[in-house]
C-alpha cells in the first residue's frame, strides 16, 4: 500500500470542503490497475482524514476519465487471475461506498467499463457533453467485472441495464443523463462548474447529517425493507448524539420564526 501522498497516477488538489482528485495514466487511457487501486485506496484514506467532505473524481486530459481496466494486466490473467483482479476491484468500489466521505465523479471522455463502474460507486455523477458513457465489455468477449452488472440495474432497473449491458452501447453525456446513467450533463468547458453547482445546495447541511444520510441510503440496497428501515432508524438516533437540530429548533422559538401549539397554550394563559 502507498504511503499518504505518494502517488505516481493520482494528483491530489485538497480543499477545504471539496478536494480533487485526478487519474493520470494518459498514456494507457487512465485505465485502471493493481497498483492504480491500492493508490486510490491510500488516498481516499488520506482525505478521510483530513477537513474535506467531498472528494471529486475526474481524469487527466481530456480524453478519457477513466477508460476500463488495464487491458495489458487482464490479458494475462488465467480463471484464477480473473477472479482475484474482479474481487480486488470490487473490494475498492465497496470502499468507496462505504466511505463518510461523498464521491464525485466528474466525468470528461469515455467513460467505460471500469471507469463506470467507478463512476458507479460515487455517491453524484456529472458528465461533460462530451462523454461517452457505458459497459462496452461483451464486445471484447467479457463481461463486467467491478460490480457493473450488480449496480447498473439498482441505477437505472433492470431492463435498461440488461440491454446496454448486452450490447455494450456508450451514451453521450447529454443522454447518459436523460437515462439516469449521471446526474446532470454540462458543456465540456463547464465541468468543474457543474460540479460546484451541485455541490451547492448540499454542502449548506451538516456535514455529519450527509454522512449519515449516504450510509443510510446505503444500507438498504440488496437487502429486505425492513433491514433497511432499522439501518435508518440507527443512523437517525445517531443525529441526536449532536446539538444543531436543537440548537436550530431554540433559535427559531426563541426569534419567534417557529410557533407551535404549546407556545399559543402558554401565551394563552
């Protein structure tokens, strides 16, 4: 495992709230591979640490975010090989979900592949028009391996998933958004913009209200309802463990913006 900043295909640009994080491996594509993911595993470890709540993933150049898994290191695995490098990727995209931190992916080029579902395993995705998005595997004679058949039909359903999936159709940004593929699309020049935008209105909140509220989203996937339902209910009692909901509540009554109708009862008397 790389030590905390050292990185030979990662630049980290840290923020205050937002940092960046970008994939450089222009020459093969910013393709993913076993070295790749234990750097994106130290790194995500580094910001967690730091004051950072967000952390943007995009890809150098302009060409490729990230373009699938490193074709060199997979054309030389046999069955063994196959299943430890899916279960290596799979092992780092369950990572990020499980991070407190909310992933990004800012996604200019082609997008493919592994580099999906990585974009797959951000919590928001938004695409440059430019984009090319989709799981192109069957047409190389495989099929995905990180985890893009599992969460492709949780994204977007089961049958959407199914036909881009046997046919391994990409989707400009502009109809990857339309299709639920990404949040939003936006002009090539305006990608970091469009991150901010989004980022906007969701950093004005708490930041432990967002952590709590991705695990609580989170927790449900693949499970029955009422697991979920009690996942949610833990993470809710653990708002309590903090002041600012009461905190806000006493301002609000004390400055008169908030009136309920034990305080008309008191008035009253």
């Amino acid at each position: 495992m790389p030590m905390a900043g050292e990185y030979p295909h990662l630049s980290l640009r840290p923020g205050p709230q937002v940092s960046w994080a970008v994939v450089d491996r222009q020459v093969d594509r910013n393709s993913i591979n076993s070295p790749l993911m234990d750097q994106l595993e130290a790194l995500l470890e580094e910001v967690e640490a730091s004051p950072a709540q967000v952390l943007v993933f995009t890809g150098a150049g302009s060409s490729h975010f990230i373009g699938g898994a490193d074709g060199i290191e997979m054309m030389q695995l046999d069955h063994a090989g196959g299943l430890a490098f899916s279960r290596r990727f799979q092992a780092l995209l369950d990572r990020m979900e499980a991070s407190p931190l909310l992933l990004v992916a800012a996604i200019n080029g082609l997008c493919f592949g592994g580099g999906f579902e990585f974009a797959m395993a951000c919590d928001l995705r938004v695409a440059a028009h430019s984009a090319r998005i989709g799981l192109p595997e069957v047409k190389v004679g495989l099929i995905p391996g990180g985890g893009g058949t599992q969460r492709l039909p949780r994204l977007v359903g089961q049958g959407l998933a199914m036909e881009m999936i046997l046919s391994g159709k990409l989707h400009p940004g502009q109809e990857a958004a339309r299709l639920g593929l990404v949040h939003r699309a936006v002009p090539d020049e305006g990608l970091e913009q469009g991150v901010n935008d989004l980022l906007k209105p969701i950093l004005r909140n708490p930041a432990y209200a967002l952590s709590l509220a991705k695990r609580a989203v989170k927790a449900g996937q693949g499970r029955p309802l009422e697991q979920g339902l009690m996942a949610e209910a833990e993470l809710f009692s653990r708002c309590h463990d903090e002041s600012f909901f009461r905190d806000l509540m006493h301002q609000q009554l004390d400055s008169g913006a908030l009136t309920t109708s034990e305080i008309n009862k008191e008035k009253a008397k």
